[in-house]
C-alpha cells in the first residue's frame, strides 16, 4: 500500500527513484526523466508513493501511473 504525502519524512528524503511500469517502455530517456522530474517536484500529488528508509534518511519511491502521466503532460 502506497504512503502519504508525509511533511516530515519529505524532509528527510536524500534520494529518490521513479519505478516504470512496462507500458512506458515505448518512451525515450528524456522524455522519462522531465515526467519523473515533474512528479519529483510535487510528490504530495503523485498517485503511488513510497517512503523507504535507508542509512541517511529517506528514499522517495514514485511508481508511475496513467494518472500521473496525464497530469504532468499536460
């Protein structure tokens, strides 16, 4: 189950990782990174999100949905 938007723990984010799901395949590497970029700049409306704990703090893990594609392309 996907977390919520968390004030604290997004100020504790080091990383972050954007998970594809094989329907984007078709997409080029560009074209990935301005959507995971946009989806990074405003995770609290992002539709899967995920909080992992590593050794420094946080990793912010957003697993990229229709939802979300549309919305930043837009």
């Amino acid at each position: 189950m996907a977390d919520k938007f968390d004030p604290y723990r997004e100020a504790l984010v080091m990383e972050t990782s954007t998970v594809w799901p094989d329907e984007y395949d078709h997409l080029g590497v560009e074209e990935k990174q301005q959507i995971a970029d946009a989806l990074h700049a405003d995770p609290e409306n992002a539709t899967v999100l995920d909080y992992v704990r590593v050794h420094t703090g946080f990793c912010r893990q957003i697993t990229v949905t229709e939802d979300d594609v549309e919305r930043v392309t837009a």
